[in-house]
C-alpha cells in the first residue's frame, strides 16, 4: 500500500512506534475529512487483476519474478506466491465508457504478461483458484521471496500460535493444516476501485456491502481446490481461513481479519479506519519517512503511510481505501469478486456491483434498519457456497420489510436498478446494456464459471484420475477463455 519493505525483521519497540504513529494517522485523517473540498472530483474507477502462472501440463509455473523482468511494465507486479502476479490499471472516468477503458488497458498487460510467460514455457490463467494445485506445491518454497511476505507469514504464525486450519464444507470436504501462508496465493481475485466523495461515502459503502452477495453469486468461478468440489466461489472461504491471525488456542472474541464488517456504517470512512487500529495488531510495523509529512499550512495531503499500511492488511471484502494521489481522495475497493473466465466477464460483473450499488445508495437508507447487518453477512458466505441456489435475502423497499429470493430470480429482478444506476452515473447505454446482457445470459443459461468447471470435470473424469482430469479441464477452460466469448456461451460445460 505504498511502503517498500525491506526487513522481515522487527521488534517491541518497532510495534510501539508504529502504533503511535497509527494513532496520529487517525487524527490526521479526521482533520483532513473535515477540510471543505477534500476528495471532491470526478468519480473514476480503476482495478487488480491477480493471475497464476502455469506451464504447458496446467502446472504452477513458480517463475513471477523472472516473467516480472521480462515483462518489464511497472503496472505488473509480483504477488505472495511464485506463480501469482497482478496487473494495475490505471483510474478511468466512470462516465463514458470506463470498462472498455479498464478491459483495454488489462488486456495490454495481460499481453505482455503472458508473452514474458511464453518465453519461460508459460501461460497465464485467470481462474479464481487454480484447480491443478497440490499441497506439496503450497508449501515454504512457493512464498515469492519477498521481505513483505516474510514478514507476514512470521507476524501471522506468531498471532496465530499455531499453524493455518482450513475446513472447507462441499460436496466433498475439506480439511486441512498447513504452516505456510502460501495457501493465500491459491486464491486470484479481480478487484474493483470506485472513487467516492467523502459526504457520499457511508450510503455508497453501505449500498456496495448490500450489493456484493447477488453479484458474487452469479459470478462463482472456484469450485475445486486440491482436487476437493467445494464452494462455487471456494476463493471467499480459502482466503479468509489462510490469513487468520486469531490466536488458535483460545477462544475467538475478535472478528476475522477477512470479513465483511461488523455492522453497517453509521458515521463516515474514518470509523473503518479507526476500527482497523482498534481491532487488529501490525503485521507489517514499517514507517514511513517523517520527512515526506506536509507541513501545517493546510495545503498539503499527508501521507498517512502507517495508516495506509496498516489498512492494506486488513482483508475486508470491501475496503477503505485512502489515497494521498491527486489531491486526496477516498476510495471503496470490493474484494469479492474472483478472476476470470475472460475479460468481458470481469467487466460484467464490475458493471453490475457498481451498477447496483449506485442504484442502491441512491435509494431511502432505511434497508440498513430492515436489513440486520447479520443476515447480509451470512447471505455473502451462502452466495460464496450455493451461488445462484442461494436464498438470499433483500429489502422490498417497503419499511422494515425484507424478502427471500433464490439467487437466481433476485439476480434477473436486480438487473434494471443496476442499469439505472450505470446509465444515471454517465456511463455510455450501449455499454451497461452490453455488460447486464452478459450477467442476464449467465442466469438464464445457469453457466458461471464454476458451472462450467464442474461440467467439465464430470466429463474429464470418464476413464481419467481426478488429477489428471483436473488439468484436462483447466486446458479446456483456457482454450474457451482465449477467444474472450464470455463464459455463458462456452460449450462443453452445463
């Protein structure tokens, strides 16, 4: 989040310091969210793509930093294990047409990336967990060797006390102990950055929280995970349970690093960043140069480097995001959504989270008093699971009335309040109808990612071990996904 790391190393006093400088970031932050003007402009949107590498048999291919040298571009970066990278776009004015804008510039990187894969005898998959994966290739040796992910993964074990626990329900369970943070890098997301004004903040915080769990529904794209059918989206419970720092020998009175939240907004950004220091330890204890702090003369935006860090590893699914760039600006980064199956998917699934969320936010915000907070959370993680056989739960708009949907049918029902909300916000007709269109094929044709890998796997399996059906599959689902047809509308799946 802005701080090189390059000690994997540090003690008491380092953790007193940064804490006291947290502290100070709180107060800083306060002010600056006082100041008139601050974080006004124009609402622009912008991404992660996280991806694996992997070889011509389907394999991790674990070269990141030698296919990072190759390629060159400093908007693609290494990520936490040796077959993972992740590619940054840059910010695009949300009015017009900001998610040809974002997919044309990710697809340059994807390019690049994966012609310096080529000359490792690589590829790039954009899958939300790679399902040729093992245990043995998820230990010590996968970690990129990195000072940043050094020291995660020992601040993490020593939180802990004890190694990572995994316990995945499923059509075929999971469990598992692992002492490696390595388990993290099995799971790929694409995240999405919406710049928000800080007076608009809380309702359209609020109205994203409520949004995720429909839209992750229909975008499931990780059923399997070490040769288990799990999850439709295995990605949510594997990553929350590989970054758990609560401590494994006594009683867990805190919430989970990786969360949804606590509880809906109530004040503005600052209580989420307060809620950070006050909730969870540092785990990367790294200040920031005192001398880049701006003086007193109100015209400068400070840094808050410490702060910055800090929120950077707390994993909420939807997190706030501080940004001394451009002035000053706050933005809501959402979390939940897997990478893959193809461009034109990720841009469909962005379309509508930030659709719907806008419509929402625009809307009476009673439904956070109808809607426990509770149910929202426990609908996320059965989106995750049932995907679009989830009952999911929704405010009928009337007060203090709340419905239960199949995934499915709230997905089709939600799908004109998230046109309106593209359409009203400026962005082009033709490009909301063209995106909402691919989220509409998806739910009538019952073909997520997931559907189709688990379709697939049924088939690879006739005459085949589940290991060696497992690449079959993943080699079929980069063939489909290399002609960029959204997902929907690939053969040989459900």
């Amino acid at each position: 989040m802005g701080t090189e790391i390059t000690r994997d190393e540090f003690d008491e006093r380092d953790y007193a310091l940064f804490r006291g400088r947290l502290e100070q970031g709180l107060s800083e932050l306060g002010r600056l969210l006082e100041r008139p003007g601050f974080g006004a402009g124009p609402v622009t949107a912008g991404a992660e793509l996280e991806l694996s590498l992997v070889d011509r048999a389907g394999q991790p291919l674990p070269l990141n930093q030698a296919v990072l040298a190759e390629a060159a571009d400093p908007r693609i970066t290494v990520e936490l294990d040796r077959f993972n990278l992740e590619l940054n776009s840059s910010p695009t004015l949300l009015a017009g047409r900001p998610f040809a804008a974002l997919a044309g510039e990710l697809d340059v990187l994807l390019g690049r990336a994966g012609e310096a894969a080529r000359a490792h005898q690589g590829r790039v998959a954009l899958i939300g967990v790679l399902p040729t994966l093992t245990a043995a290739q998820l230990d010590a040796s996968a970690v990129t060797d990195s000072a940043r992910y050094r020291a995660l993964a020992h601040r993490l074990r020593r939180l802990r006390q004890g190694p990572i626990r995994i316990r995945i329900a499923g059509e075929e369970p999971l469990e598992l102990t692992s002492e490696h943070i390595a388990l993290e890098g099995a799971a790929t997301s694409f995240q999405v950055h919406l710049r928000v004004a800080p007076p608009d903040f809380t309702r359209l915080y609020n109205a994203v929280q409520l949004a995720t769990a429909p839209v992750l529904a229909v975008a499931g794209n990780s059923p399997t995970f070490l040769g288990h059918r799990l999850w439709e989206e295995t990605r949510v419970a594997l990553f929350k349970q590989s970054v758990d720092d609560r401590d494994n020998l006594g009683p867990r009175r805190r919430p989970s690093r990786t969360g949804l939240g606590t509880g809906w907004l109530r004040g503005g950004a600052l209580d989420l960043f307060a809620e950070s220091v006050r909730l969870y330890e540092p785990l990367l204890p790294v200040l920031g140069d005192p001398a880049s702090r701006p003086g007193d003369d109100r015209t400068g935006v400070p840094p808050l480097d410490e702060l910055r860090l800090h929120q950077g590893t707390v994993w909420r699914w939807n997190r706030a995001i501080y940004d001394p760039a451009a002035g000053g600006h706050l933005r809501i980064e959402m979390r939940a959504l897997p990478a893959g199956p193809t461009m034109t998917d990720m841009m469909a699934n962005a379309a509508f989270l930030i659709g719907l969320a806008l419509w929402l936010a625009d809307q009476d915000e009673r439904w956070t008093y109808a809607l426990p907070f509770e149910r929202a959370d426990h609908d996320f993680y059965c989106a995750a699971r049932y995907g679009l056989d989830a009952e999911l739960s929704w405010p009928t708009g009337r007060r203090d009335q709340v419905t239960m949907l199949p995934a499915a049918d709230l997905v089709t029902e939600l799908l004109p309040a998230a046109r309106e909300g593209l359409v009203g916000a400026g962005v082009a007709t033709a490009e909301a109808d063209h995106l909402l269109a691919v989220i509409a094929g998806r739910t009538t044709t019952r073909q997520t990612g997931a559907a189709w890998q688990r379709a697939a796997l049924t088939a690879a399996e006739h005459g085949r071990t589940r290991e060696r059906a497992l690449a079959v599959m993943l080699d079929a689902y980069l063939s489909r996904a290399a002609t960029g047809q959204p997902v929907h509308t690939w053969p040989g799946g459900a």
